[in-house]
C-alpha cells in the first residue's frame, strides 16, 4: 500500500505547520537572555538558623504529634483562611504550641490561635504569627 503524501508533501505540510504553532502562545517559549530569572534566597532561611524552636526540633512522642495533628487538620479545613495561614508552622513540645510564620491579616492570626488553643488548652500557645503586608 502507498502513502498519500510524499516526503516532499510532508516537508511542504510541516513548513506551513510550524509557523502557525510558533504563533499559538505557549507553544515555543524562550527565555529572555537579557533578563536571566532572579536566583534570590527563602525568605526566611537565615531567620530560622537563629530559632530554637523550629519544626524539626519537636520531640517524636505520641501526644505532641496528635495535637499538632489536630491543630493542622482544623486549619486546613477552614477555608476562609489563606495559603498562607494553611502552612504556618506548628510546633508542639510537651503540650505547648508555638505557631510560627506569615499570615495574611491580624483576623487570620487570632483565628489560627483560637484554633490552636481549642485543642492544646488556654495558655499553652506561644503565637509567633506575622502578618505579611
């Protein structure tokens, strides 16, 4: 059985092709020599060399992990809060909570303590929250 189209077909088809999908934004994208992506550091990389009280430091025990856990799951299932407030840190030590990061307004930042102090107790919560301007 024989093609329909000819090499010298295909190479006519393909030329008449590729300008149209080098016009379809997206299609052929490039970047821009003159001005290279900006290669800055984390935020707050160097603020957290200086904490003591980081994520990576909470003790692997039972309790503290379930409060940590619950606290999580009652801020990740308020959706009025922001992307922001859904991943501060929470960090539990022997029942007290420190939450640490940015949020969005001083509403965010009282609602996240609130939700916090629901379940670990009044007066176990350290609330390190900044609110991101």
């Amino acid at each position: 059985m024989r093609s329909q189209f000819s090499g010298a077909r295909i190479w006519a088809l393909a030329l008449l092709i590729s300008p149209t999908l080098l016009a379809i934004p997206g299609a052929a994208q490039s970047q821009d020599q003159a001005n290279p992506p900006s290669s800055t550091a984390p935020d707050n990389s160097a603020r957290n060399k200086a904490h003591s009280k980081t994520a990576d430091n909470q003790k692997d025990n039972a309790s503290d992990r379930e409060i940590t856990q619950k606290i999580r799951q009652a801020i990740v299932a308020d959706k009025s809060l922001s992307t922001y407030a859904h991943n501060i840190k929470i960090i539990t030590q022997g029942g007290q909570v420190t939450l640490k990061g940015p949020v969005r307004s001083e509403d965010e930042k009282t609602a996240i303590a609130s939700k916090a102090a629901e379940v670990a107790g009044e007066g176990k919560i350290n609330n390190q929250l900044s609110v991101k301007q």
